[in-house]
C-alpha cells in the first residue's frame, strides 16, 4: 500500500479582470518544509488539476522568497499573507487560496498593487538628495528614535494592511495605512524633515488621515507587526497642529 502524502489545494482562478471566477482544485505530492510558493511552481511543472485534466498554469507572482518584496501576497485559508513564508505544515487543508480583494486582479492570484506606490507617492515617501556627487556621512540619528523608525521602515508594501481595512473600498480615496506610517518615518529624519509640511499637507487631502476608521485590523494583520495604529495616532497630532498653524498663519 502507497504511503504517499498529498496537499489538496483550492484555487480561485480567473483568466482575467473581466472574466468569471471558478475554483480548480490540485493535488500535490508532499515533501519536507515545503511553502505555499512550492505547491505553485509544482504546478507550473506539471498543470494537471485533481480530476487528471490538463490545465494552464496557476498565475501568481513572487521576487525575494524570504518576505521582504511582498509580491506573493495573497489570500491563504482566509488570511492574507505571503505565500514565501506559509508553510505547508501549519496550514490546514484544502488549502484555500484566493487573490487579494482590495487591488485589480490581473489573473488568477496575480493583483496590481499600483495603487500603493502611487498612494506613496502623493505623501513625497522617499529622500531628494541633489547632485550625484558624495554629499559626506548623513545626519546622526538618536538611537531611542532610530530603534522606533527602524521598524517603520520594514513595510514592504505588501498589501496586508490595504486588504484588512475596511476603509479601502470602491467608495473612499483612502490611502490606506502604510502611507500614513510612512510620512511618520520620513518626518523623523534629519533629511526628510525638509518636505514635512508637504507630506501633513497631503494627509489633510481627500483620503487622508480623516478618513480613517479606526478599526485596528492592520496592526494585526501585518505580517512585520509593524506599530501602524501608533503611527496613525502620532500623525493625527502632527497633522492637527499642522492645520491650525496654517489657519493661523493665515
């Protein structure tokens, strides 16, 4: 008698944007300390689907494999999380895996995440630096400020956050928590305190930091337990006193 294992997965698959979702089931062969990211590429190698009909190759995307890029995001058994680090041993089965919700899916488990690059890009998230040439050692930081914005800077822009939040929805502008803490990180050094008032500025915009609801669900959802719910309350304050300097001066 065969004493091969097998992983069942289930699979929402979509040829594209506008056409209708069905779910396709696999099975996998199991091996030792596999991940999500395995089951797939067993499947690119061989796409057969569990009733032994030949199939086209689940879409899904992926870059680092060690859950830094954020790119192999998805929906695993009800959570979003990166595919890289879901292990097969601690996953229930069938092992249900669904596109993120909150972004245009491309096809099948593949979304676009632009709108989290461009929601960074109207808080001014990066550094200008002028010229090419060597501008010398950077500002020193305060260790008890480095060790809090370090863990700022571990978002990967991943989606998690954007797709436990209730407010990111077809009806709101908002920009979601990950831009909101990374105005946080960029007010706090020495270089990026130049474009302050830029960055409080675009929170005051329409999807700014007003329209957030408070629900909590994105410090809990982040996979790098990044303290977003702080970063929020933090600008809160700052943004306040922000409009009413502006009021003022006037």
């Amino acid at each position: 008698m065969s004493t091969q294992k097998n992983i069942r997965l289930k699979i929402r698959r979509q040829d594209g944007p506008n056409k209708s979702s069905r779910w396709e089931e696999f099975d996998i062969t199991y091996r030792p300390n596999m991940n999500v990211i395995s089951c797939l590429m067993d499947i690119q190698k061989n796409p057969v689907n569990a009733q032994g009909q030949k199939t086209n190759p689940v879409v899904w995307e992926c870059n680092c494999l060690e859950e830094v890029c954020g790119a192999c995001t998805m929906i695993i058994n009800g959570q979003a999380r990166q595919a890289c680090s879901a292990l097969i041993d601690q996953l229930a089965q069938p092992l249900v895996l669904e596109p993120l919700t909150k972004f245009p899916l491309v096809r099948d488990l593949m979304v676009d995440r632009t709108l989290m690059f461009e929601n960074l890009k109207k808080v001014h998230a990066w550094i200008d630096i002028d010229g090419t040439y060597d501008l010398g050692a950077g500002p020193r930081i305060a260790e008890v400020k480095r060790q809090w914005a370090y863990e700022l800077s571990k978002c990967m822009t991943c989606g998690c956050c954007m797709q436990a939040c209730p407010q990111v929805n077809p009806r709101s502008e908002f920009i979601g928590p990950a831009a909101i803490s990374q105005v946080r990180l960029f007010n706090a050094h020495p270089s990026g305190e130049m474009h302050r008032h830029e960055r409080l500025q675009a929170l005051l915009d329409d999807g700014g930091i007003a329209d957030c609801g408070n629900a909590q669900n994105c410090v809990r959802a982040c996979p790098k337990a990044i303290p977003l719910t702080t970063s929020i309350a933090a600008l809160n304050k700052d943004v306040n006193k922000f409009a009413i300097n502006h009021w003022l001066a006037k």
